[in-house]
C-alpha cells in the first residue's frame, strides 16, 4: 500500500460538532486509492441502516473551476 507523507494530521481531518471526522476523497489520497473504490467500499459495507446514516453522510463538493463539476464522498 502506498501512503503518502503526512506531516501534519490537520489537513486530514477535521472537528465538527466535537467529532473528528475526514471524508471519502481524503481517505483516498492518504492511502494512495482511486476515490471511486472508496466509493463502492463504503457503499457495500454490511452494517445496519442506523449505524451507516450515523457515520458515513454522503455529500457533494462543487467544484469550481473553467469545467465545473460535482463530486460525490462521505463524510466519514
């Protein structure tokens, strides 16, 4: 597995609402992984309905840019 330098954990995660929290597209970067597989993992994940919606809130990032377009993660 391929990780990537980490230096400062800050720029990984983040706090909101006293939790600690990062989303797919990081995890992807950090662990050197396609983000459409971290997609599909957590998508597949056996786990109960309450425990997935508790813990991995799909988002999307707008990105702007001259070709703007939408990504899809989950907060984590």
């Amino acid at each position: 597995m391929k990780l990537i330098d980490i230096k400062d954990f800050n720029q990984f995660v983040q706090i909101k609402n006293n939790q600690v929290i990062t989303d797919s597209l990081t995890v992807a970067t950090v662990f050197g992984k396609h983000h459409r597989d971290v997609l599909e993992k957590v998508r597949s994940l056996d786990i109960p309905s309450e425990y997935r919606q508790r813990n991995f809130t799909q988002t999307v990032i707008e990105r702007q840019s001259p070709n703007a377009y939408h990504i899809t993660t989950f907060n984590l």
